[in-house]
C-alpha cells in the first residue's frame, strides 16, 4: 500500500474517482473502487474488492469487509461494522428497461450498528444505534437501537451491549456482564442509563 498527499493509504490496484472526500488514516485495499462524490471518514478500513458509490457517505472508524457495495442512498455513521459480502440494495423496485437515474431510497445505518455476513440490507430501512444484525439475515424493516436481529426476515431476538455482548433483562434492566454498561427497556425500546 502506498500514501498519497490526503494521508489515507490505498493499494496500487484501488481505484478512486476524483473529486472524493477520504479522512486521514483511513485503509483502502486491494480492487476497491471509490466513486466521485463519496465522503469516508478517518479511520475507516475498506476490505478488498469494496465499491463505494458516489452519493454514499460513511463515517469514522468504519470497518467494511470484501465484497461489499456500498450504494448511493447508503449512510453509514461512526464506527459501523459491515460483514464479508453483504448486501446494500437501493432500489425496491428494479428494472434494466426502466432505470432510476439515480432516485434511490436512504438506508441508514447508525453509530456502532454490526452487520454479520452475507447479510441483506433492504433499502429505505434504518438500522439502529448499536444494533447487530446476525449472518445471512435479510432486514425488510427498522431495526431499533440495541437490538439482536437474525432471520429471513430479521427479527429481533434479544439486545446487544454498546461492546458487543448480549444483555439479559429482568424487570426491564440490564447490566452487561463484560463492561457494566447499564440499560433500561420500555415498550420494547432500549436506552443506556
């Protein structure tokens, strides 16, 4: 990998669209293609063979995986975790005779959400803050914050602390074992405390 003038590094084999806003530190791997327009903060890591589109915006500290297009309408803010070859969509309702020109649907994915691998994102949905989407799930709607989603479709299945670790409630109130983090959930909505 080599550094250039903007203090990110990027393989010889990656190919970035100028004009492109790439925050320092940030890692760029092999055959990864970044469209003009897109906006990556610091110290993101883009895995081998990652397309961003030109209307996407990620945040700091991303980590994106291989194999994963990261679509115009796509938001990623800080610290969101995409797993190998999953899946972005941005548009509900495709067709190669009838194109878009670029009216896609917002998928939002918030602070410190984890996607697991081979995942499906469908678009014009919100992933919450925090949340974890497991492998190979399909999410076809909002996912709130802190929420432990799998399936196809997602559904939730439990809650997840800030560092990863699944919360156990009893009365409505979780502690996480690993780093004593402190919730409370109402109507089934988590907030830390």
């Amino acid at each position: 990998m080599s550094m250039n003038q903007t203090k990110y590094t990027a393989h010889p084999t990656a190919v970035i669209d100028e004009p492109v806003e790439i925050g320092a530190g940030t890692k760029i791997w092999h055959f990864c293609h970044v469209m003009s327009g897109a906006k990556i903060g610091k110290d993101c890591s883009l895995g081998q063979n990652v397309n961003v589109g030109g209307k996407a915006v990620i945040g700091l500290g991303v980590k994106i995986q291989n194999n994963v297009s990261v679509y115009d309408g796509v938001v990623l803010e800080d610290y969101v975790f995409c797993g190998p070859s999953m899946v972005f969509t941005n548009d509900n309702n495709p067709r190669a005779e009838y194109p878009k020109h670029g009216d896609y649907l917002t998928t939002l994915v918030k602070k410190g959400a984890s996607i697991g691998a081979n995942a499906t994102i469908v678009c014009g949905h919100t992933i919450g803050s925090y949340a974890f989407i497991g492998s190979g799930s399909v999410v076809t709607k909002d996912i709130p914050d802190y929420a432990l989603a799998y399936g196809n479709p997602a559904r939730i299945y439990g809650w997840m602390c800030e560092c990863g670790e699944k919360l156990s409630f009893q009365n409505d109130r979780a502690t996480c074992q690993k780093c004593k983090k402190s919730y409370t959930k109402i109507n089934n909505k988590v907030t830390r405390t």
